[in-house]
C-alpha cells in the first residue's frame, strides 16, 4: 500500500515510482557492506589458520576468496551508483516538463520567485539521489552489524567503538551545525556583491556615459568588503574545526589499538582480532562521518523538494483548453477589471466593450490609462484581473493555448525578441517555413533590409535582438506577430520606434490585414495611424471614455481639444 506522504502530491508520487530501484539498491548496499567483513576474516584468517599451519597452499585459497569477494563488491557498489544515476535521470525526465510548465505559469502569475529556484531544485533533488549521500543512508544501518562483530571479538571493544560512534557523531555534527550558517551568511554576502555588478553591468551604458562608476564602486566595496569578510571568519572557523575533528579520529583510532593491545596482553585477545577489530572500528564510522557531511545537502535537496512540491501545487499541468473553430476576433469585454500587488486602485476598472472582428480598432489615452494592461487583459497574459475577456464569445482561458496561439500576432511594447536567428523570431522559434516567414517580412517592409545583413535570415539577433536598431528591432517583432496570418492582432505602439517609411509600410500592413478581413488592436500615441482605424477607443486612467466609429470620436474629441489649446 501506498504511505500517505507518497499520495501527496506529482513529485512524492513520481518518487514513489522509484521504490523497485531503491529496494535494489538497498540490496546492494547490503551485499557491500556484509564483504566488506571479508578483509577481516582474512586477517583473522592469516593470523590464526594460516601463520599456525604454515600452509602456503590455504594462503592462496584464502587470498583468491578474498579477491573473489572484492570482486563482487566493487561490481555490487558499482551497480547500486548506476541504478541512482539511472533514477535521477529518469525522476529528471519525468518532471522536467511539468517544471517548465508550471515555471512558465508561475512567471505569467507574476510568481517570479519561485521561477528562479525551480530548475536548480530540481538539479539538487536529481544530484542529492546520484550523490554520495544517499549512499551513507543506505550504509548507515550497518555501522550496528560492524559494532555487534567488533562485540563478538571482544565486548570491551564493542563497547569503546560504541562510545566512539558517539562521539565522532557529536563532534561532527556540531561542527557542521556551527559552521553551516556562517557558510550560508559567506555565501549569501558574495552572491549579493556579485549581483550588485551584474545588474550594473546590465545598463553598463548610462553608467558610462554619465560617469557614475565612482558612485557605484563605492557600494560595490561595501559590498564586497562585507562578503570578504565573511568569508574569511566562516573559513577560519572550518579549519579550526577540521583540526579539531582530526585530533578526535587520529586519537580514536589509535586508542582503539591501544586498548586492542592491553586485551592482547592480558590474553583475552589474538593479534589478529587486534587488527582486525581496528579494521572494523573504521568501517563502522565511516558512514557516521558521510552522514553527517551530507546532512547540509540532504537539507537543501528537502528544501528544494518542498518548494518544487508547491510550485507544481500550486501551477499544475494546465487539462488542455477546449477546442474551438478557428478564431475569427470579435473582442467582447465585459465588467473587465485588472489590479496589480501594492496598488490602491485598480488598473482597469470594470471595463464594457465590444471591438468588433474583421476591424481595425486603435486605442489611444495618456500613458498610464491602462492601455497595455488592457493589451495584456485580451490576450489572456494578466493575472489579476476580474471580469471577463471573450474571443468569439468565449472566455479567453477557457481556449487551448496551443490552438490559440497561431491565431494570435501579438507585439509588445518591449517586443521582446530572443536570442537567435531572424527566420526563427519570426517564425516564433516553430520549425522555420520559409515562404510564411518572407510572407511575413514582405508584409511588413523588411525583406530587403533583412537580405542586406552578411547571413540575411541567418543573421543571429543576439540577446534580445541586440544587434538591431530600435525599429529593426520592431519592426521584426511586428513580421513575428504577422507570421501565419493570425486571425486577431493586438499591437502595443507599433510605430514607437518607426520612422516615416517604417509608418507607412505599417499603415500598408494594418490595411491589408483589414482587406483580408483580420481583428486589429492598435495601440499607439501617434495620430499618425489613425488614418486606418474603423474604431477609436480612448482611455483615461483605467477607462474607456469613447468607443466608436473613428470620425464620430474625432468629433467629440475636437471641441475638448479647441477647448485645451
Ligand atoms: P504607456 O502609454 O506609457 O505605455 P499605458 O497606457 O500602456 O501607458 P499601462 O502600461 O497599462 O499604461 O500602465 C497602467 C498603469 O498600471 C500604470 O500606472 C502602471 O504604473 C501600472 N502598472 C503597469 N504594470 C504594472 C505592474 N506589473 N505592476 C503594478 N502596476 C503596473
């Protein structure tokens, strides 16, 4: 039956999974640890059978048994770190997408810091199970069966060793409780220092043009004296420690030997049990120490299952959205409302509207009356919102993403362009079809000017498009948004960076999308486009305030204007 922690949630149940490969590698683990008595029969072997018969003969018996069980131990360790190496990818496997999924989800819900962690949580979960520390849990149980045979050979000796394990486990666990959270401080203080200047090299332009390096290397130093100092107490306590814990085990070790001797001495003991109880006194602690050192990560890799629990809780595989026909981009808004955390007051208040398909409708208003939000709002990317959108009188949610998508051209503001080819940025990272990419970028006047770069479609973009200029950059993010002749379009200031030929290839562009009978949202501050609109909305802090057919809103605009100026 399966215990309650296992029912819990997609990552307990895919540990679950596992349960075969780790009862193996618990069997394993025993077949390891019951040789790894062998050495110690040996000893005791040459000790007593074979140093009193004299026979060369059962010395090389004993030796090639010895060397046999070698053998199947190092084969036996060497399949149990497969079988976790195997697991760990296959645990991997199993999640990555669920990770990558609800990652993405997490991030559109403005849940960002969870989005960081979750692939490094799952590395250290994956890492935690191939590592070594898993493996001293699974050596542990027998630190009892070395003591219980140090027992048989003399319980004076079982005793110590027991006494021993009890020590080595309290000194190394204080010292790994001790120095932990000044690692952690060390290493929090040097990660801070490190992202002072990552950020700052990010807008390393302004910094240089206005000469506020000085400025900034002041803070830097603060910084970075800080996390040097850390550094250095949470290293010098680690080495006073270590010497310490050396001290400990040296002085156990060969006080194990002394006592072994004074046993000798008295004759309750052979040699050869001397030796070989010293042997075991090692073997038994070994796992102890192992344990111990892993606890840190055995912590961090819980830590990292806990929060991939939540994040996959709370972002779950989205059950595919409902099919519908291909959209055709009737827009309805109905009591539309968007928020934002720290905000008094909503974004978007309760917004009606209808913008009808087939048309082009251009939003304008002051900058911040919401107008991007509501952009955000249609194509269903806004996570705090009340009301409804519906595309073709259907919520926007309730639409398969993946159906959806292809029907969707969507710029934004920032267009947000990624690293890679121009054909793939415009083919949206899809397996590239050349005549819908050089439709697109014909559509939108920047064929020629892509076949003017040394490698034309081929050219890589850089981060975010680096090596465009601002209307490059825009203009290839409006081909992107015209790519496989979506049904609706939603762009946010297409005509930002734009200059007078760019305009008016986009103004041929939104024409020829309204001929071919496509929804248009236009978002701009220039009335430049104006001259295709069928309907003009405007906007004034989160409200609709007109919504009409173009030159009726024009005539309400103008004695507002004549009365301004
Ligand atoms: P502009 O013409 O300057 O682009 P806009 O009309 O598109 O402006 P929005 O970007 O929609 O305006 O912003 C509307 C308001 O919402 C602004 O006051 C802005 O500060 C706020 N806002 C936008 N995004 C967020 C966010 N993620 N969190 C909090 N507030 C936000």
């Amino acid at each position: 039956m399966k215990p309650d922690f296992f029912k819990r949630s997609a990552l307990s149940r895919q540990l679950w999974e596992f349960r075969r490969e780790f009862l193996w590698v618990g069997i394993f683990s025993m077949i390891a640890n019951i040789l790894m008595l062998a050495p110690t029969l040996y000893m005791l072997q040459l000790y007593g059978r074979v140093m009193k018969s004299g026979s060369e003969l059962t010395l090389l018996m004993v030796t090639l048994f010895l060397l046999f069980f070698y053998a199947v131990m190092a084969f036996a360790e060497w399949l149990r770190s497969r079988l976790l190496v195997r697991a760990g990818v296959r645990l991997d496997e199993a999640l990555n997408s669920l990770v990558f999924n609800a990652s993405f989800e997490a991030y559109l819900n403005s849940a960002r810091r969870h989005v960081a962690e979750a692939f490094s949580d799952l590395t250290n979960i994956r890492q935690f199970l191939t590592a070594n520390g898993i493996i001293a849990f699974f050596d542990t149980p027998w630190t009892p069966v070395y003591i219980a045979v140090i027992f048989l050979l003399s319980p004076f000796l079982g005793w110590l060793s027991i006494l021993f394990a009890l020590i080595q486990l309290g000194v190394t666990w204080l010292s790994n409780r001790l120095s932990m959270k000044e690692i952690q401080i060390a290493t929090d203080a040097g990660n801070d220092s490190y992202r002072y200047v990552q950020s700052k090299l990010r807008n390393i332009e302004p910094v240089h043009a206005m000469g506020m390096a000085g400025n900034l290397r002041q803070h830097w130093y603060r910084l970075h004296d800080a996390s040097l100092a850390k550094a250095e107490e949470s290293q010098d306590r680690q080495h006073r420690q270590q010497s310490f814990t050396k001290f400990v085990r040296y002085s156990m070790q060969s006080l194990t030997l002394g006592a072994g001797a004074l046993m000798v001495i008295d004759g309750k003991m052979s040699a050869g049990s001397m030796i070989a109880a010293n042997v075991l006194m090692s073997k038994a602690l070994q796992p102890l120490d192992l344990v111990v050192a892993t606890w840190k990560p055995f912590v961090q890799a819980r830590t990292a299952f806990v929060r991939l629990e939540k994040l996959l809780e709370d972002f779950p595989e989205r059950a595919p959205g409902s099919r519908h026909q291909d959209p055709f981009g009737e827009i309805r808004l109905e009591g539309l409302s968007a928020t934002a955390e720290g905000r008094k007051t909503p974004i978007l208040d309760n917004l009606t509207a209808m913008f009808p398909s087939g048309k082009v409708t251009v939003i304008l208003g002051p900058s911040g009356s919401g107008k991007s939000t509501l952009a955000r709002c249609i194509i269903g990317v806004w996570p705090d919102k009340k009301g409804r959108v519906l595309i073709d009188n259907e919520p926007v949610e309730s639409w398969d993403r993946m159906e959806l998508g292809p029907h969707i051209g969507y710029l934004p503001q920032d267009i947000e362009l990624f690293d890679g080819s121009i054909a793939e940025n415009i083919a949206r990272f899809a397996e590239v079809d050349s005549i819908k990419v050089i439709e697109a970028a014909k559509r939108t006047g920047i064929h020629e000017m892509i076949l003017r770069f040394p490698r034309g479609y081929n050219t890589q973009i850089g981060e975010a498009g680096s090596i465009l200029s601002g209307g490059q950059r825009q203009r290839l993010g409006l081909a992107r948004a015209m790519y496989g002749n979506p049904a609706l379009l939603v762009l946010d200031e297409p005509n930002a960076n734009l200059d007078d030929a760019g305009e008016r290839s986009l103004l041929d562009a939104v024409n020829d999308l309204r001929k071919a009978g496509k929804t248009v949202l236009l978002i701009t501050h220039r009335p430049s486009v104006l001259a295709a609109a069928d309907i003009l909305v405007v906007m004034q802090q989160g409200h609709i305030i007109h919504c009409g057919p173009r030159d009726e809103v024009l005539a309400l605009l103008r004695p507002t204007e004549k009365k301004a100026g």
